[in-house]
C-alpha cells in the first residue's frame, strides 16, 4: 500500500471509533488524548499508525473494522507497520 492509502485506512479507522462512543471512549482513555486534540493529531502519521495498532490490537474490534470496510484484517495490521512511527508518549518509560 502507497503512504496516503495507508493513511486514509488509518482515518477510516479512526471514524469508526468515533461513531460508537464506547469504542471510541477506550481509545481516548488508553491514548490519554483529549477529543479536541484528535484533529491536530490527525495530520501524525504516528498518531495514525497508532490507530490502527490500537485496532489491530483487539481482535473483535479488528474484525468488525475490517468487515465493515471489506478488507483482510491483515490489510489493517500491515498498513499500520507500515506507517510506522516512534514509540507513543505513554510507551516511553
């Protein structure tokens, strides 16, 4: 997958979240991202790589993304590799 595929799945990832307020609460709590910091992060390709790894990492939630946008959920998982990106903030020790 081309850079801007990868992150246009990564946005499509993201608005799945958010349609479903509990998905989309998870995130936020496990992020430590605020709603009005999402569209500034957004741009971040790290931050959009993190989205699909916080996806990939829940195989119900994989499934159920990966099902509503008709694709492999290995599509999801590779594309987030491929964003790459440093550690999240809250990984660093």
């Amino acid at each position: 997958m081309r850079r801007n595929e990868t992150e246009s799945l990564a946005i499509q990832a993201l608005s799945f979240l958010a349609e479903d307020a509990e998905r989309m609460g998870r995130f936020l709590a496990l992020t430590g991202i605020s709603p009005a910091e999402i569209r500034v992060h957004a741009r971040d390709p790290a931050f959009l790589a993190g989205v699909l790894q916080h996806v990939t990492e829940f195989e119900p939630l994989l499934l159920a993304f990966a099902e509503r946008i008709g694709c492999h959920p290995s599509l999801v998982a590779a594309a987030g590799a491929s964003l790459g990106g440093a550690p999240w903030e809250r990984d660093i020790p």
